[in-house]
C-alpha cells in the first residue's frame, strides 16, 4: 500500500522539483523579472515563450524517463540525460530562434546560461532526491516487487542475485510453479501456481514476473503470457547462455543479469496518453479535410450498386475485445442468410468497379476515422482481425494473442508490406512485422509509418 502512495510522491517532487529549479535559475543568472513572468504565467497571464520553454523542457524530461518513480537507474546515467536533455533542448532553440529570426525575449547567450543555471540547480536536487529513494529501499519503501516462475537452482541463483543488488530497488516475493522440483528449496516461499498468477499479481502487489523455465515451449509461454495480458507487470525470460551467445533475442541488464524483456504496456503512461491525443486530433482533422470527399464518395456508392453505404464488421481489438469496423461498402450486395457476414476476402470477385478503385486509394477506410474517436482503433497499429477467424490463428499461429496489447491501426507497419489474403503463410508473414512494430512502438515509428501512408496512398499502391 505504501509503495501506490509513495510512487506518485516521487514523481510530484521531481515535477515541483524542476520547476523551481527554473524559477530560481531565472533569478539566478539575472533574469529575475523574467522569473516573475514565468510565475505569472502559470497564474493565468503567460507568456508563450517561457510557457514553452517550459513545457518543452517538460516534454523532453518525460521522453528521456526522467519522471519514472522506479529509482533504478544510476544517478550517472540520470545525470546524463539530464544534461542531454536541457543542452539539447537549448541548442534547438537557439537554432530555431536564428532560422526563424523568431521574437524569443532570451538571447542565446541568456538562453545558453539560464541551461547551465537550471542544471546547476537541478541536478544536485535530483541526486539528493534519488539518494533518500534509494536509501529508503534498506526498509522496502518504494521497491518493485518480483515473482519468480520456477524453483530451479537457476531460479534461486536469480533470486539471491536480486536480494544482493538491493540498492537497485528490487525484492522478491516469492516463487510460482506447477510442478515442484527436487533441487534446493527456494529462498522464498512458493505462493502458487500459473493458474493463480492474475491473483497473486493483485494481491501481493508484483511489478515484475521473471520466467526461468529451462527450454518453455511456444505453448507454454502462450499459456502463461495469456494469463497477465492486460496488467500492469513486465515479464522477463531469463534466456540460456546459448540464447545469448547466438543473439536469439534482446538482451538487457536487469538485476545485474541478462534478460529477456517482454512488456506488455509497451507504452509509458506518458507515451500511451500522447498517442491518444495524436489519434483524436489526427482523426478530427481528418474527418474535417475529407468530410467532402466522404459525402461524394457516400453518394457513389449509393448511386452505383444497391446496398448499405457502410459496410460493418466485428472485429478484435485491444486486450481481445470485440467493437464494429466501418468502412465504405466496395463490394456488390448479395443475398445472405440472416446474420452471415456478406463481405469477406476471399470474395474479391465481387467488388465492385468504385469500391477496386476506393481500396486503391484507401478512400473506403476514412469512416474507420470515427472508429479511432471511439477509442476502437488507433492511426497507427495492426490490422483489426474478423473475429472469427480468432481460434484458427491462436492454433495456428503461436502468440498471435500479443497483436491485442495495442490498438488496431487504420495503417500500420504490417499493413505497408502489401496486402492480406487468407493463407496461413501470409498471416505468419504479416505477423512478424505486426511483432516488429509492437516491440518497437514508440511515436517517431508512428510519425514515420504516418508518412509511408501518404505515399503508398498518393502512388496508389493499395490492395
């Protein structure tokens, strides 16, 4: 209970932290009246270029993880984003102030010592801060909870190697398995099984679960990964030296050991609230330029075959749930027993001379716009599946389950390397860059698939 209130004080301290780190940085190198502007601002009167020297500097802190309430990483590394950050920030500005010749009440010069104040500041105060957090882990305040899935020797050996690295703010908790082994009997108690871990995630508070399985089959880490989708832990597979050795997956160095991260938030909360901010601007604006083009293209389908103007679909999305798909019907209209879907893939016969050329441009996915303002689908993200095509993949396809933990995109990365069919080799295929984008999410990826769109758009290159 402690560490849900201490987490956000942490995070409340540094915030405050910074900002009078600046304020005092303004009177510190003569700048006093400006530091009185700043506060003014935050009072209702501001002035937009220190509100955005600020938010900026804000941006950058949160983008670098300097607002993480876990104090694991070294202060060396934390000191050096810190000064990444602001000298960075600080050179863009000047850059951007000499391009645009823009009206900034700071100089570079000024600019330039007003960085060198706020870190003069800022950075003693955030090591102090980090010092008290890590000390406070000799009385397990603040520290991440971790379950260990196995009791083998090499599950024990992880185990004592986090309870030696304490500093570093981990403890364990305990051990689950399904099948008790005859090694050594672990350093902590064994809490319960895989069956019991969505349980004893929420009971006994864990942040981490670390698999130490010799040799997990696809199906059992499928299994074991199926149970935890959704809550708020990182999973981490403690690889064999082999693995390593031949480069079979990403690495990193957690509790002084090699492991595997899997992170089912893939997203920071800070990273997960600009992507849908991105996604409801982006879809406003665009149901705002194309509202025209959608009116024509409305009465084109109308006019040219008999049938609904929108086409409807359930299909799969975050955390596996269902929610309707819209698009502009492309295909001809057929009679259908009720409650038999009458558009699918494999009836590419069927559509229509406007809808082969709506699907060249993309121009029958725009209603999918008020699907991303019902916070359905994303811009950015995998292809939404039909819903009934779900227990032949999670056969076929071992972790397609792991395509659920964001949202469906109206593009994406998968959908930029050419068009589905129904082939279990072209899922397998589409998979793999469905996975790239997942590990690799973050919103420069985004930026950038955003802008291979426009391209494969303009250069008609749809399926």
């Amino acid at each position: 209970m402690l560490n849900k209130v201490w987490r956000p004080a942490i995070v409340t301290l540094l915030l405050l932290g910074d900002l009078a780190a600046m304020l005092l940085a303004f009177r510190i190198v003569g700048l006093n009246g400006m530091a009185l502007d700043a506060v003014g601002g935050l009072a209702g009167r501001p002035d937009p270029w220190l509100a955005s020297y600020y938010f900026a500097l804000l941006g950058g802190y949160f983008l670098a993880g300097l607002y993480r309430p876990a104090g694991n990483l070294s202060r060396v590394d934390e000191a050096v984003h810190i000064l990444r950050t602001v000298f960075g920030l600080t050179v863009v500005g000047i850059v951007l102030g000499v391009l645009f010749n823009l009206d900034f009440p700071l100089s570079p010069v000024e600019l330039t010592r007003l960085a060198v104040g706020f870190v003069a500041i800022n950075l003693p105060y955030r090591m102090l801060l980090r010092s008290i957090q890590k000390g406070l882990y000799h009385f397990h305040i603040g520290m991440r909870r971790t379950l260990i899935v196995g009791t083998s020797r090499r599950a024990q050996e992880i185990s004592r190697q986090i309870t030696a690295s304490g500093r570093l703010g981990y403890e364990v908790v305990g051990f689950v398995t399904d099948a008790p082994q005859a090694d050594d009997p672990p350093l902590k108690p064994v809490v319960g099984d895989t069956r019991s871990l969505p349980d004893l995630v929420q009971a006994l508070n864990v942040d981490d679960i670390v698999i130490t399985w010799e040799n997990p089959t696809p199906e059992s880490l499928t299994e074991l990964l199926s149970r935890v989708d959704g809550r708020p832990v990182d999973i981490m597979i403690a690889p064999e030296l082999h693995e390593v050795l031949a480069g079979q997956g990403k690495t990193e160095q957690v509790y002084g050991l090699p492991l595997v991260r899997i992170n089912p938030r893939i997203l920071t909360p800070f990273q997960a609230a600009a992507k849908r901010a991105i996604d409801i601007c982006g879809a406003v604006l665009g149901l705002i330029v194309t509202a025209p083009l959608m009116v024509v293209v409305a009465l084109m389908v109308r006019l040219t075959s008999r049938g609904p103007i929108i086409f409807s679909q359930e299909r799969v999305g975050l955390h596996g749930k269902r929610f309707t798909i819209y698009k502009f019907r492309s295909m001809f209209q057929r009679d259908e027993e009720p409650g038999i879907p009458v558009q699918d893939r494999d009836e590419a016969a069927r559509i229509s001379p406007l809808g082969r050329f709506l699907r060249r441009l993309h121009v029958d996915e725009l209603p999918q716009l008020f699907n991303v303002l019902r916070g359905d689908m994303s811009l950015v993200g995998p292809r939404p599946e039909w819903y009934k095509f779900m227990d032949w993949l999670m056969t076929e396809l071992p972790y397609y389950h792991r395509r659920h933990l964001v949202r469906p995109g109206i593009t994406g990365w998968a959908q930029l390397q050419g068009s589905y069919d129904t082939s279990i080799e072209d899922f397998q295929r589409k998979l793999k860059y469905d996975f790239f984008y997942i590990e690799n999410l973050s919103l420069t990826l985004d930026f950038k698939i955003l802008l291979m769109t426009v391209w494969v758009v303009l250069g008609s290159k749809g399926q």
